[in-house]
C-alpha cells in the first residue's frame, strides 16, 4: 500500500517537475475550455497586432478570426449585407472608447453575444465576441424576415439558419464572465511580454509604443491584403478596407503605401487582372463577362487597366497562345 502511494505521488512530482506550458498553449486551452463548457462559438477581432507576434498565435487567430456558421456564411455571400456586417464591427470597436467594460447585445440581425474588450496601457488591442444567442424569438423572427426582404435573401432560409446556430443562455453569466476575463487578461499579458521583450532588445527610444506600432501595422496590412484576396471581385473602396482593418482611411493608404510601395487601388487591380488572366486561359467568356466577374463594371476601363498592368490588351493576351 505504502508503495503504491509512493509510486503515485512520485508520478504526481514528475508531471509538475517536467510539463510546462507557454502563454500560447494557455489561451489556446482557455478558448476550447469556455467553448466546450459552455456551448458557446467565439470571435476573435485582433485590432493591435496581436496575431502578428508569433505563426502560432497567428494560427489560433485565424481559427477564430470569422463568425463561421450557416446564418453569417448566407448573410456574407449577400454584398450589401456583407458590408453593412464590416462596418458595424467596426462600430462595435469604436463603441469601446465610451463603453470600457463587456456588455451583452446584439447584431444587426439580431444574433446575441457577449462583448469582451481586451486592453493594453488604455489601448483596446482585441475583441472577444461569444455566442450566439436569442432573445424574444418572435421578436427576432419579425426582425431577420424584415432584412432579409430588404437584402434580397431567402427569408425562410435566413430564419432556418438563425435557428440552428443560436441558443437559450443555459448558463450562469456570472461563470462565464469570470472565465473569459482570466482569457482577456492573459491575452492582455502575452501582448505586453512580447512587447516589452521587444523594446528592451531594440534600446530605442520609446521602444514600447514602436513595438506596438510595429505588430499592429503589420496586422493592418495582413488584414488588409487579405481582405482584397478574398473579396476583389466585388465592390470593395478604402473606407470599406479601412474599417476592416480598424483603421482611418488616410492612415491605411499611407502604410499601404509606405509598405507595398503601390496604392491599395493598384493592388486591387493587379488582383483584378491576375484573376481575369486566369479566365481568359481557361474560359470562352467574353471580356465584358470576364470584366464583370473580376469587379469590373465598364469594360472599356478594364482593358485600359489590363493594358497598364500587363502590358496588353485582353483580347491580345488571349490570342497570344
């Protein structure tokens, strides 16, 4: 018997003694945890840069990065939906300069979360949305039929879907609130390790706050580029990006600048083009058609830019084979 329990406990020493954890595996076990306790879908907004630090916080980012379900992919694919969707998280964001702690409320189509700022020296660096939820069903209801005729989607579809991804709150808040602020902080925590490690190997002047600028302009751009990637063939402005990105239009056309060394139009349109070399390849499409299927709506300015960026026109780039 004696044995035994000497043989446990030495188990018990090796466990403590040899497995650690770093702040990364910490916050990745945290989200699975509240997910998994409560039943929950969780959003993640980087507004500082904070995926930017390492390929591995950038990974769990970007699992958590988009409301990924059947309500929010349908809305998304509608365009003046999908635009009306960016520029209130956009809104949401700003709320926090008023709204400092988490509060509970809903979407413009009346899907429920928990809104969580994470903060660094008075600067919100993420957002932590946790869902999703119903409140007065018949109410909601009444609600997304109304934007789903103003949108141009399937009412009914809308409304199947809305009722498969949302929920009763079944929990206590009161749990809930403890856990995801243990989650914030330590968001908040890893931000200022990897910023202070930062500054105190540079010795600059100021090193703290040029670190910051430095994860949270690259963020800007990453989210930016990817933004493009993914929607370049609809219409997409710099306010639209610009509030993608958490950002002032004038500061992201000069970083876009600064760093790309071309203006986010030119990306757009080599994007563009890239796109409609691929069609006029492998496709009988017209380059009106082709024009139109890469975000184009006046054919002649399509070709014009084609020319520009590739040298030829599209008709002659398809006869060159």
């Amino acid at each position: 018997m004696l044995t035994s329990q000497v043989k446990r406990l030495k188990e018990i020493a090796e466990v403590l003694q040899n497995e650690t954890y770093d702040e990364v595996e910490a916050i990745q076990y945290l989200l699975e945890e509240i997910m998994k306790k409560y039943e929950v879908r969780i959003n993640l907004t980087d507004i500082a840069g904070i995926s930017k630090i390492n390929s591995r916080i950038d990974d769990i980012f970007k699992l958590y990065r988009y409301h990924n379900n059947p309500f929010c992919n349908r809305v998304k694919k509608n365009e003046p939906a999908f635009h009306f969707c960016v520029k209130s998280k956009n809104v949401l964001c700003n709320s926090f300069k008023k709204i400092r702690t988490p509060f509970y409320g809903k979407c413009y189509l009346g899907i429920y979360e928990f809104y969580y700022p994470v903060w660094f020296n008075e600067q919100l660096i993420a957002l932590i949305c946790i869902g999703q939820f119903y409140e007065n069903l018949d109410y909601s209801m009444e609600i997304i039929r109304r934007k789903a005729k103003r949108y141009g989607l399937n009412s009914e579809a809308c409304v199947e879907d809305y009722l498969s991804v949302t929920k009763e709150i079944n929990f206590s808040v009161s749990d809930l609130n403890r856990d995801v602020w243990v989650l914030c902080n330590l968001l908040s925590l890893f931000y200022r390790n990897k910023i202070l490690q930062r500054s105190i190997k540079s010795k600059l002047q100021g090193a703290v706050r040029s670190a910051a600028d430095y994860y949270q302009n690259k963020a800007i751009i990453s989210s930016a580029l990817d933004f493009i990637k993914t929607n370049y063939a609809s219409k997409i402005s710099l306010d639209l990006i610009a509030k993608h990105c958490y950002c002032s239009k004038a500061y992201l056309s000069h970083l876009f600048k600064k760093e790309m060394g071309i203006t986010i139009t030119e990306y757009i349109n080599r994007c563009r083009v890239e796109h409609a070399k691929h069609l006029l390849d492998i496709t009988d499409l017209t380059v009106a058609q082709i024009a139109s299927e890469v975000g184009f709506t006046d054919p002649s300015y399509f070709s014009r830019v084609f020319k520009r960026v590739q040298g030829a026109y599209p008709t002659d780039y398809r006869k060159r084979t």
